[in-house]
C-alpha cells in the first residue's frame, strides 16, 4: 500500500485519506460486535450470532467479506479439539449464564477491509476476565519489537514465551498456518462479491497475489510461526490476533497494526486506533 509508507501516527499527526477509511470499517467491525454482544442471551447459538452480525453490517451497506462472521461460544472459544477448518464454523452451541464468547468478522466496507475479534463473557467469569486483562502485555509487546523490526517468527516465538509465562495456551496456532496475523489491503468493489467457504474470492486472490509477490522478494503475507515468516515486518496493514487459551476458555483481541518504512521507531509502527472496546476496557480499569 502506498499511502502506508508516508503514513503517521495518530498521535503524530493527521491519518491519511487511506487510512481513515480502515478505521472507519474498523469502527463499523467493532460497533457491529458490541451491539450484538448486547443482545447475547442464554439459549442463542453460535449460527445465530453469526446471522445477527450478518444483518447488522448489511443494514448498513456491507456487500463484501474477507470472511464472513463467526462466532464462538465456551470451550469453543479455546478452540477445544479443533482439527478441521469446517470446526471454525458456527454450530448449534448454544450460550449459557457465565459463559465466555467471540466474535470474529471481516467486513469490506467502501473498498477498505477490517478484520475483528471481540471476546466477551455473558455474566460473571473470573478467567475470562483475567485472560482480558492478561492480553495487554501481549499488545505492548508486538508493537515494540515490530518497531525493533524483529523478524516476524521470532516475534511470534516471543508472544509464545510470554502466554507460557502467563500459564496460559496459545490457540491461534490452531488457525490454518498457525497464523497471528495477515496481510490485509483495499478491495475493489463490484457489484457481485462472491464469496468460497466463507471468505471473499477477490480477498483470498489479493492474499494469494501477496503470497506470489511475497515469495519471490523473500517475506510472506502470514505471520506464522513458520520460516516462512523468517523476516522483517513488510510496510502495510497487519490484521493481528493473539489468542489466549486457559481450561476451556479462550479470549483475544484482533485489529489493525500499520507497519510503514519510516525511520522513525514511533511512526514505523503503530496501531490504526486506540478507541477500540479492548483498549478502553483496560484504561477504565486503570482509572478505576
């Protein structure tokens, strides 16, 4: 992405025209989970949130996917004996009193994408709520040594050491490639978007565009605790999410991290936004 590389943070200066438009999708995302998170009850299931996730974000003119919501409920949350990609997809789990929850959806909105992840408990569940506040940690270190310009498998390798530290699992190795992070990039819109087992066609042939182009100059579009992550942060939006997983819950949080080419340790990495549930969550707390 161009715009990227002379790109500022938002505590540095005015975001470009580019960037504002992630964010903004990036609002939408994380609106859409909190609203239907406000209307989570006992009994709801899994497809149903998903549905509900669905209808909001095509109320307000969402007509393409980089993949299409999910939403888990329980030990689901900790991905609890997943060995398929069909597992990630929403069942018929229902939501139960003190049971933890996530949200996950990737809207494209006006060309420009977002991927979330929301984590939420429907009432009281100590764990749960530790394992939010225990996320923080892992936020503060991926961005500091994506300005170090630490290779990404050895990041990786080092949020690893820190859940370990921390007694918890990692369950975003149970992703496919084990991923942390993505690539993510504008979308042309058309009129007709299509969607392949629940992601975008024109999404997946960007990332497998990246993944060609990528091969050939030495980095990959995945982050991933495999060599082929074995190099510098790429300039560019990062759809990043630590996942932690604890005796049958499991929490993240997922948002965008723009890494630029600047020489500037605090403008050569930032997050697209700090007014996000997450990060106001753990500033209450703080106030509290």
């Amino acid at each position: 992405m161009a715009s990227v590389t002379s790109a500022t943070s938002p505590g540095a200066g005015e975001l470009t025209a580019g960037l504002r438009g992630f964010r903004e999708v990036q609002h939408l995302a994380y609106a859409c989970a909190e609203a239907v998170a406000a209307q989570l009850k006992p009994g709801v299931t899994e497809r149903a949130a998903a549905r509900m996730q669905r209808e909001w974000l095509r109320e307000r003119g969402v007509r393409d996917w980089f993949h299409l919501p999910f939403a888990w409920f329980g030990d689901r949350t900790a991905f609890a004996n997943f060995r398929v990609p069909l597992q990630f997809f929403p069942t018929h789990r229902e939501l139960e009193p003190g049971m933890a929850f996530i949200l996950d959806m990737a809207p494209i909105h006006n060309g420009y994408t977002a991927d979330i992840g929301y984590s939420g408990c429907l009432g009281l569940n100590p764990v749960h709520d530790r394992l939010l506040a225990d996320l923080e940690a892992h936020r503060e270190l991926i961005l500091r040594e994506v300005r170090e310009r630490r290779p990404l498998r050895e990041i990786y390798e080092d949020v690893d050491r820190l859940m370990v530290r921390q007694g918890y699992a990692n369950r975003h190795r149970a992703y496919p490639f084990g991923v942390i992070a993505h690539k993510v990039d504008r979308v042309r819109q058309r009129r007709w978007s299509p969607t392949l087992f629940g992601f975008g066609t024109r999404s997946l042939r960007g990332l497998a565009s990246d993944a060609l182009h990528g091969h050939r100059d030495g980095w990959s579009p995945l982050w991933s605790p495999y060599s082929f992550s074995d190099h510098p942060p790429q300039p560019g939006l990062w759809a990043v999410e630590p996942h932690l997983g604890f005796r049958g819950t499991g929490a993240k949080f997922e948002e965008i991290l723009v890494v630029t080419d600047s020489k500037d340790p605090q403008e050569s990495a930032f997050w697209l936004d700090d007014d996000l549930p997450h990060v106001r969550r753990r500033q209450e707390e703080k106030a509290a």
